[in-house]
C-alpha cells in the first residue's frame, strides 16, 4: 500500500493484527484464523479423539482445536522425550457481546426486534447507536442425512440499539441509565417492510419438529442468514450468533501510535501468540532440545472460563499428560514447565489518574506490563517476574508493572486457575484504555512487544530455568 509522504508509518505487526481482528468477530473465526496461519507456518491439524502416538515426531508441528473455539498448538523438539517441560502462552479469544437468544423473535411498535443476551462484563452503554452485524456459527443439514456447522460473518450493517432523545429523557445526558432486558433490544427492521416481503420470505416454516427453529425465530432473520450462506431457511438447525460492530480496527493518533478496535481484550495477546509460534517453526531458530513451546487459546474467560473449551477445562492437562503418559513424567514435565498467561491489562487514564497507585501506572507503548497481585488474583511471583525481564532484556524490551489499589478490586486472568495444576505461572499483558467497551484503544507498538517476548520465551525459556535453582 502506497503511504502518502509525511503519513504516519504504521508498525508492521500492528496492521497485520487489524487484519486479523477484522476478520474475527467471534471466538470461532479468532480460531479458524489462528488455525489458517499455523497451517501455513507448517503446523499439522490433529484431533483429541485420535491416537497420537504414532501421529507426534520429533521435530514436528500440531495443533488442534476444540469445539471450534479453543485451540492449542504446539511444536516437539528434535531430541524430545517425554518428561521435557512445555512452554505455554495462555490467552483467551472470546470477548463480552451480545449474543442472540435461542429464542429470538420479538416485536414492538411496528419494529422487528432481537433478543439478545449479555455476555461478560461488558461497558454496555458504548454499544448503542452502533452499526452492528451478526456473525457466529450455524449448524447446517447438508445433502443427505449429514449436518455442519458453518462459520458466517455478514459484512454490512444490520441491526442498531438507539438511544432515547434528550428531549424524551432531559436527564440523560447526567445520568444514563438503562434496562439491559426492556430497554437494550436491537432493531432489525420494520414490520411494515416485512409485510411486503415476497411470499417465500415472509411467511414462517410449517415445521413443527423438535429441531427446528423456524418458529424460535423471526423469518426475516432466517432468510437473511440462508441467503447469506446459500441454504434454504428451512436447512438452518441452529446456531450461535454474535453481534459485532461493523466499523474497522484502525490505527490512530498523531503518529499511528494507537489502534482503536474491539475485542482487543485479548485479540492482541492471541495474535501475538499465534505470531511467535509460527515464526520460530518457521525459522533456523527452531529448537533442536529443551521445551515443548505451546500456545493455548481459551474460550470463556470473560465469564469465569469453567466449560469445555475453558482453561479450567481438561485442554492442558489433557495436553500434558499426552506428552508424557506416566505418573512420574508428568510430574517432571510439570516442574520444568511455566506458563505465561497472557491478557490486556489497564493503562493509566490521563483523565481518572487517581484509579492507578501511585508507583503503578502502565503506559501503552511502554512495554510489556508484569501483573502482581499478593491475593494471588494474578498469579506472578519473584520467580516468574525475573524470568520475563531477563527473557524481555534479551530482545532489548521494557518492563512495566501493575498492582492494583488497595481500595479497589482486582480483576483476574486464565493464570491462577492454570497455576493449580502446579504450572509456575506469571500474568503478563500489554496497557491499554476503555477495556470492555466496544471501541478500545490500545498501543500500536505493544503488539510487536508482545511478539518479542512470546518469542524470546519459546526460543530462551529452557536455557534460562536451567541456570536458575530454586527447589
């Protein structure tokens, strides 16, 4: 792309990172991407219901998935043998929304209406008076008596939660409050123009059968996402269906130093994890010994993390007892392993100062920031901070750190739950601003941060724990 002279130069890493939030609205295009860029680094897709033992070499690529929306890769050194320790970055790809109802067909003063349900802890007021879409996954019946669940993000703007007038509501503008449940319904359209819609899409499917939705929802719904992924509405079966703001992931600021997105909790730490895998597996720095380097990316942090594709799941330890399938290996694969939990943390406001201690106010583009928490909401400790600095000293990086205030809450990440398997563990994330709301804004030069250190660790990791005793 030609930049115009005296525009700003955009870092590398951080416009392919707007590439690839763009094109993931949901968890389960976040992992069909990350999956699509491991492949082309080499990486081999492999399934948990299969033997692996005569699959896994020395020397080789793997990554597999898990209910679409989680995933793990992982490569074996050239001289691995069970026992070695595993390197692993642990990020989360899901992000708070809004999420459609099993039941969705709704109607009010002449509009068609969704229902929608609230995921996470979301900054909720920030998602009004936006163009939103759907995007998710559809389970399909195929030709024959087959089903399959299809990916679909539709790229235009489809639905809008409109604010109330001032005028209707004088106090609004001091004090907005709303109704998540009466109050936060999106419009899809009118009634009006669905009374004048051709026959075929107007009128709602006969079918009475236990698996049908036709009449769970409206029918204008249903052909819309039929036309879009070119099936009959009486083939959609169900789904999982997100809405997501329509506007792009672009880079901001005087000099480019911002990109203002969302999802960027934690879209930036996955990103970053998938990059530094593949790049090292790609390159003569591949391990010949030492660690399994491995990258696992969860679904549901955001709402506690405790489901099949969540880190307090059966992923890692399912992962790790694979690898080394007795008692006493696994043991020693555990003490010779640390993680890296990897998630967006909180960079100073320059209007809400007071909201940071004093000696604790990350910058965006400041480095990475070490989380600390003597609660243990954050899982680092001396051992896992002198790590990340010797392993960020040695890519030239910086370091920041984060405790929060004693008068306030702590937030927490996949690290502590992680950490009970007896993983040596340490919260790390890059500052950013406005977390949860559905434009953040976050440093543009923290996502090749990110890459440096996860790259470090993989290539430096075991080489470092060796010079180090500790018990």
């Amino acid at each position: 792309m030609h930049v115009p002279a005296g525009f700003p130069q955009s870092p590398e890493a951080a416009a392919r990172f707007l590439q690839f939030v763009n094109a993931s609205p949901t968890p389960f295009h976040a992992v069909r991407n990350a999956a699509l860029r491991l492949e082309r680094a080499g990486f081999i897709s492999i399934r948990e219901k299969d033997d692996w033992e005569a699959t896994l070499q020395p020397g080789g690529k793997y990554y597999f998935t898990r209910n679409q929306s989680s995933l793990l890769a992982f490569t074996i050194p050239q001289k691995w043998q069970p026992g070695a320790g595993v390197s692993i970055v642990g990020t989360h790809v899901d992000s708070p929304n809004l999420r459609i109802r099993p039941v969705s067909k709704r109607s009010a003063s002449g509009y068609i209406q969704v229902g929608i349900e609230t995921y996470g802890g979301g900054i909720w007021h920030s998602w009004f008076d936006r163009d939103l879409s759907i995007a998710g996954r559809v389970v399909i019946a195929e030709r024959g008596s087959n089903y399959t669940p299809r990916l679909i993000k539709i790229d235009r703007p489809l639905l809008r939660i409109p604010t109330l007038a001032i005028h209707l509501d004088r106090g609004a503008a001091d004090n907005f409050k709303f109704n998540t449940e009466t109050e936060f319904t999106p419009i899809l359209g009118l009634l009006a123009s669905d009374l004048n819609a051709p026959a075929d899409k107007a009128r709602s499917s006969g079918n009475n059968a236990a698996s049908s939705i036709q009449h769970n929802h409206h029918p204008a719904l249903l052909s819309l996402l039929a036309e879009e992924m070119g099936v009959k509405p009486e083939a959609i079966h169900d789904f999982e269906l997100h809405l997501y703001d329509t506007q792009p992931s672009v880079l901001g600021g005087l000099n480019n130093e911002f990109i203002f997105s969302p999802r960027m909790d934690n879209l930036v730490s996955s990103f970053a994890a998938v990059e530094a895998l593949s790049d090292i597996a790609s390159s003569s720095l591949f391990p010949l010994e030492g660690n399994v380097n491995c990258i696992a990316l969860f679904n549901h942090e955001e709402i506690g993390s405790v489901s099949t594709c969540g880190a307090e799941s059966s992923l890692v330890p399912s992962l790790l007892q694979r690898l080394s399938p007795t008692p006493a290996l696994l043991a020693q694969s555990i003490a010779k392993s640390l993680l890296i939990s990897a998630d967006m943390g909180h960079a100073v406001h320059p209007n809400y100062e007071r909201k940071h201690e004093d000696n604790h106010k990350p910058r965006m583009n400041g480095g990475v920031v070490i989380k600390t928490n003597a609660k243990q909401r954050y899982a680092s400790d001396a051992i896992g901070t002198f790590m990340v600095k010797k392993l960020l000293e040695r890519k030239g990086g910086k370091v920041q750190e984060f405790e929060v205030r004693n008068d306030m809450s702590c937030g927490s990440t996949v690290g502590p739950m992680l950490s009970k398997l007896g993983l040596r563990t340490v919260d790390v994330g890059c500052g950013m601003l406005s977390m949860h709301s559905i434009r953040e804004t976050a440093g543009s030069h923290d996502v090749q941060h990110s890459i440096d250190l996860f790259t470090s660790f993989f290539e430096e990791f075991a080489t470092l724990d060796a010079q180090l005793t500790i018990d």
